[in-house]
C-alpha cells in the first residue's frame, strides 16, 4: 500500500475517523489516570506515552492532535485529583510522564514542537506536581521503535501507553504489537488501521483461512474489490469483526476489536491492547459513555463473537441504550452458565478475567445482572450477601444459591450461538 502523505505545513483537515478516534482517547485517558492514581497514600505515578504516528499537533481547523490531547488531559485531570485529595487530606500525588512522539515527516514533527511548547509551559504553572520531559524522533516507527524500547528500559518504566494512528496496515508489525505488551507490566496500545490494508495483506499471507473467513459475504472468487460496495453491511462489519479478532487475540491479553463507526462504512479499526481486564472494563465504560463512536455486531452478552451469520444471528451494537437493555437480557442467560462452568462459585476476580475479553458490556449492566439474578448471589469475604450493584468488589464470591429458582436446565448446556 502506498504511503499517504501529509502535508502539515499547509493544514491537515481533520476526518471524521480522526475525530471519533481523539474523542475515545480525550475519554479514557483520564480514566486511565484516575484508576492508576486512586491509591490514598500513593505518592508518585510515572509513565511513559508514546504517540508513533504523532503529526503536526494541530489540524487545519485548529482541534488538537492527540500529543496535544495528551498533555491538555495530563494537566486537567491531575490538578482535579490533587483538588480532590486535598480536601480529603490526602498528599498531592505527582506524576513524572515521558512523551515520545514520532514521525516520518520532518516538518509535522518540527510543527508539533512549536504547538507542544505553550501547552507545557502552562502545565508548569497550573500543575506544578506534574513534569512532562518530551523527546521527538523522526523516522519509520518500525526503525524508532528500536530507539525507544531502549529509553523506556533506561528509564525503567513500567507503565507504557502506545498511540499507534498508523495510515493503512503495514507500518506497526504484529510482532512489535506482541513486544509492546510482553516488554512492559503494565502496557496498553490505541492501534488504528485500515481494513482494506489488513485483507490485502492477509490475502497474500493467508488466502485459505481469509477465504473461509469471508465466505458468508459472498465474494466472487474472493474479488477484494466488491467489499467497497459492503462496508456498510452489518453482516460485513460481524466478519471483518472476527478476521481483526482473530488476527490480534493473541498479542494481549485483552483485545477490543471494535470498528469505528463512521457514516462512510466500517473502514477503519481502532484497537485497544491491554494486559489487565480492568484496563478493558474501563475502555467498554468509555464506549458507552460515548455511544456511536464504535460498533460491534454479534451478540452483546459473554460470547460477543459466537453467533452464525448463516443464520442470521447477531445485532448491530452501538454502546447505547438500546444496545444495552439487550445486553442486561443476554447477560441474564450468559452469567449464570459461567458460574456453573466454574463449580458454582467464582471470585469475582477470576469472573472478571474471564469475561472482558469476549463482552462489550458495561461494568453497570454487569453487576445488576450478577444481583438481580434470582439463582445467584454476590458474598462479601466475611460471609454479608451484597444487596446493591455499586458495592461489588474483585474480593467478593459470585455463586449459585442453595435454594433455586426455577431455571431452565437447557440454560446450563454450553452453547456454540
């Protein structure tokens, strides 16, 4: 696939993928600092950001680049908890964050410097708990990332996030996808792509399994060419959500294979990598906080993939209401299965590691099903049965009640749907 250039020099126009994609990260981010910075007497936090693909900084219409984003939500979201620890009598935390930012073009990154330079004298004087060092490299990310595995492991730096908004398919290797998240403890990975890219490739590597993999969309002698009129079809977006699933399950161990809905069709993805299943709990949150940024299509319970096209299972899920009142119906049926898979008791630990790789559920929906089903109970460590959704915690048991409802045996058979 040809290189697109972009001309930063002379404005970029922000697209609408672009957009959606700015939104998710502006969302998360602060979640992600939040969670890592909630510990009372937590004193420091250090990480590493490292935006592969970084441009000019700025678009045409003057909206932030993510490096921007970044650093915007680095500065508002910690002056908000130190206001909050303040009045709780909590020390200030301070948060020591390496910005890597990377390009092919010279000027984007010359560009970015300037726009980067007022965003982190300002942060000086507003949050002076915060210290940002920033380093700028210039190369093919494939090259940089040589230079920057070596910085982080100088710098011994445990917490990493990679923004990786890549133009087509071929310039991030699968194998430096598996290292990001092997190399660190404590790594996540925004990785955007263009679908188009990813089936050529997969055609040349793998022509059989993407043969197979497509053989429900119909595609005369597997002609690439006819998916342009198909990219808006439902049943186009639950097989190319598998083909993406099932060429990156194995990098992470939490993988969200979610298309960017766009009005254009489902062209581009935009994955979230992460190590923990609290890194993906949180990432689904944010989706339904922001409905119709991302689609899904399957089924919207515990088995998100496990349905048959040929029979026209599945739905269209756009993280909004509608989707998650079927979501509360599937989870109804799907939890209690899993608990009885597990002996009828689980820690709620365990049931969350074994869950938020395969649902695009909300942690809410979630939790009301866990107490609102009749044949099952949440249990404190010290025995109290919990009776409200919002007090569940990873210590808790998730079990079968002694005394049961009625419940439909066939409900307890796994089932391939």
């Amino acid at each position: 696939m040809v290189n697109k250039y972009f001309d930063w020099s002379n404005g970029i126009r922000l697209e609408e993928h672009s957009r959606r994609k700015h939104r998710i990260l502006r969302e998360y981010f602060p979640e992600y600092l939040k969670v890592r910075c909630a510990r009372p007497h937590q004193r420091k936090f250090r990480l590493a950001i490292v935006d592969g693909f970084c441009g000019g900084g700025r678009y045409s219409c003057g909206t932030p680049g993510s490096p921007l984003i970044f650093i915007e939500e680095l500065e508002r979201t910690v002056g908000q908890l130190n206001v909050l620890r303040a009045a709780r009598n909590f020390s200030p935390i301070e948060v020591e964050c390496l910005l890597v930012c990377n390009d092919i073009n010279s000027a984007a990154v010359e560009l970015l410097k300037e726009n980067v330079a007022p965003l982190l004298t300002k942060i000086k004087k507003t949050v002076p708990t915060v210290h940002v060092n920033t380093i700028f490299l210039c190369d093919q990310f494939e090259v940089a990332y040589r230079k920057i595995k070596k910085i982080l492991t100088d710098g011994r730096y445990r917490n990493v996030m990679f923004n990786l908004d890549q133009s087509g398919h071929r310039h991030v290797d699968r194998s430096t996808i598996v290292d990001i998240m092997r190399s660190y403890p404590s790594a996540e990975i925004f990785y955007t792509f263009v679908i188009e890219a990813l089936l050529a490739f997969l055609q040349k590597t793998e022509p059989d399994r993407l043969r197979i993999q497509l053989r429900y969309l119909g595609l005369p002698n597997g002609d690439l060419q006819v998916l342009n009129g198909l990219m808006n079809s439902r049943m186009w977006l639950g097989t190319a959500e598998r083909i993406v699933f099932e060429a990156f399950q194995n990098c992470a161990s939490f993988v969200s294979p979610f298309a960017i809905n766009n009005p254009d069709g489902w062209r581009y993805w935009l994955i979230h990598f992460g190590n923990n299943y609290r890194a993906r709990q949180v990432y689904n949150d944010v989706l339904h906080g922001n409905s119709s940024i991302q689609a899904h299509f399957g089924r919207s319970g515990l088995h998100m993939l496990s349905y048959d096209p040929s029979h026209n299972e599945g739905s269209l899920y756009l993280f909004d209401l509608d989707g998650r009142k079927l979501t509360k119906g599937q989870l109804m049926d799907d939890i209690p299965r899993l608990v009885s898979q597990a002996d009828d008791r689980i820690l709620v630990s365990d049931f969350y590691e074994n869950i938020y790789n395969v649902t695009p559920a909300h942690t809410d929906d979630v939790h009301l099903a866990m107490i609102d089903h009749p044949d099952l109970e949440v249990v404190t460590e010290h025995g109290g049965v919990r009776r409200k959704a919002n007090t569940i915690t990873v210590r808790d048991v998730l079990k079968r009640k002694a005394q049961r409802s009625f419940f439909p045996q066939f409900l307890l058979r796994d089932r391939t749907e």
